[in-house]
C-alpha cells in the first residue's frame, strides 16, 4: 500500500524519508498548492541529515485536496492541528484504512477517531527525536523507539514489516494507553517546570519538593483515570529522566524558546480536564497550568 504522510514537518519527514528510501511508496499531503509550489521548487525532494551526513531523498508530493484515496495514513501534524488536517482527507480514506496518529499528549486521538469511524486508528508514542534544520530539511536528532497499539483491538497492525525493512525501530504493544498517560504524566512533571524556571531538565533537581508534590498528585489522578499501571513508581521515573535527559531542553521550553505554540491542552491542559472530570483534587497540578498559561500569555504565546 501507498504511505500517504499528512504533515511534512519533522517527524513526518522521518518517517517519510526512511520509508522512500527503503523502497516504500510514500506520499507527502501538504497543506495546500503554496506549500506544494514550494517543496517543488526545492526539486521535489526531502533532506534527511543523519550523524552529519545530508542525504536527499526524493518523494511524491499532493496537497489535501488529490483524489488519490488513503489506505494507509500517517499524521505527523501537532495535537492541535490533527483534527483539522485529517478532516481534510477523510473523504479519501478508503474503508479499513490504516490511520496512524504520531501526536505526543492526549486528547488529539480521540478528536481524530470520532471524525473518521470507519477507519482503524493507531495510536503511537515516540521517543524519536528530529528537528527542521530549515523547510524540506531534518535532522535526526535522537534515535529512540515507537510504540503503536490500538486500544479497542489487540490485532497487530498489518504494516509492521514495512516498518522493519525501513530501520523503524518500533514496537506493537496492547497497552498504548499505559504509555501514552505514562508519557504525559512524565510530561507535567518535568516540561512546564523547565519553561517557568528557564531551565534545561537537569536543574529540576535543584526543585526536589516541587517535583515530588506533583508526582503525588499525578500518581493518584492515573490511578482515578483507571491507569494504575501507567501510575507505578512514577516519581522514581521522573528523577531518572531528570538525571538521563539532564543536559536537554525540554520539547515545551524548545517552543517556548523559539516563540512557537505549545501543545500544552494536550498534556498539562489534559491532565488537569481529566482530575475535573474525576473529582480528583490536584491543587499543585492546576497552579502550576495557571502559572503556565500566564507565562505564555506574557510572552504573546497561545494558552491553548
Ligand atoms: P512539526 O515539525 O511542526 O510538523 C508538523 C507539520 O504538520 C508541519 O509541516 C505542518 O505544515 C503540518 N500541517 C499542519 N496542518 C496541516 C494540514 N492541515 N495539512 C497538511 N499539513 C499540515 O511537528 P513535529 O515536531 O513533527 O511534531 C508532530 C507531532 O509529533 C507532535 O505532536 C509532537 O509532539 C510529536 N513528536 C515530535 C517529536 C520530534 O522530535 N519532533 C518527537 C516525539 C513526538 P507546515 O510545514 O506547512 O507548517
């Protein structure tokens, strides 16, 4: 089947570039015939920098609007661009297709999945790490793994292997959601902390109380969210990726940073809707968004 990539930026460039030149057809569906017009003028290609060396990789680009139906879809938008994006291809998915959502938090997923029910959506979480060093142009910065899963059925996706040939590093697992809420708990425990105290991750443990106060609350909202296992021992994590990641600056301080909008709804933002949802009192939890939103809004970033 076709890869049809929805969002070239940085991961879906990745993911792109491995699989062309593995070999697989691959499609990049862009926003729209400016976007295009532009990937053509730089010769209808993708450069995948990786350990320092620059290779160009040449791939076939549409915008939303192509009539070519979707069997299988990757999007690679941020959260709060998925909905949209996918809307715009709906009609074209094929009965049964495929659909694989990339985006980091919660939230997105389900927003997704409701607008296209006769779809298989997939989740994945990613420890991959890759930058636009400019338009059409990424860097493999971190290897790492993705998980995918599909919470309402077991059954291992079909495109694993393609997967495998093209040195995507990955992993079928039936607990996605266990590691998506892992991941976000991990999330608000470490990145608005970095942002507000202008600090890479490592620093944080100059913050020990502050940390823990938000483990403890984390802790009993993954377990109200009936995800006790995600809940396991999660400050001991938090320290051991403050230690491991010690010297890195956080995805939300790298937006913040470079003045782009965070995916905050998606992580922090979810986090505190679910404890309203769960009667779950988490007092620290929603200081700290409130301090957050503020401090985007001062720098004229979205709170949203
Ligand atoms: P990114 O570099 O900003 O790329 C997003 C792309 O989506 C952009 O190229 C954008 O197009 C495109 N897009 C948005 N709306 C669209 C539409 N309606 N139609 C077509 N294309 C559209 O973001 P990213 O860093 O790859 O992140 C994607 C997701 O992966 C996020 O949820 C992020 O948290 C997650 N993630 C990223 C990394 C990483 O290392 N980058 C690692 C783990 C997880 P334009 O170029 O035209 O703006």
């Amino acid at each position: 089947a076709i890869w049809h990539i929805l969002g070239a930026g940085s991961l879906g460039s990745l993911w792109a570039a491995r699989l062309a030149r593995a070999g697989v057809p691959v499609r990049l569906v862009l926003r729209n015939a400016a976007r295009l017009q532009a990937y053509q003028a730089n010769g209808g290609c993708l450069t995948l920098v990786e350990n320092g060396v620059a290779q160009p990789i040449f791939i076939s680009a549409q915008t939303t609007d192509s009539a070519e139906p979707i069997e299988r879809l990757l999007v690679a938008c941020k959260a709060y661009d998925a909905e949209q994006a996918v809307a715009q291809v709906a009609a074209r998915l094929r009965a049964n297709a495929e659909v694989i959502l990339l985006q980091n938090g919660l939230g997105s997923q389900d927003a997704v999945a409701a607008c296209i029910p006769h779809a298989r959506c997939i989740f994945a979480s990613s420890t991959e790490g890759a930058f636009r060093e400019s338009d059409w142009r990424v860097v493999f910065a971190g290897h790492g793994y993705t998980w995918l899963g599909d919470a309402r059925e077991p059954a291992p996706a079909t495109f694993l292997q393609t997967l495998h040939d093209s040195g995507i590093a990955h992993e079928w697992t039936p607990d996605i959601l266990t590691r998506l809420w892992r991941k976000l708990a991990l999330n608000c425990a470490i990145n608005p902390l970095t942002v507000l105290h202008d600090c890479r991750n490592g620093s944080l443990q100059d913050h020990h109380c502050e940390v823990a106060t938000l483990c403890v609350e984390l802790t009993d909202l993954l377990e109200r969210c009936g995800q006790p296992v995600a809940a396991q021992d999660l400050h001991t994590e938090v320290q051991r990726v403050i230690k491991a990641t010690a010297a890195n600056y956080s995805s939300m301080y790298q937006d913040v940073a470079n003045g782009r909008r965070t995916e905050i709804s998606y992580l922090l933002g979810y986090a505190c809707a679910a404890a309203l949802r769960h009667r779950c009192a988490v007092p620290h939890l929603q200081q700290l968004q409130t301090r957050l939103t503020t401090h985007l809004a001062s720098k004229g970033l979205r709170t949203d």
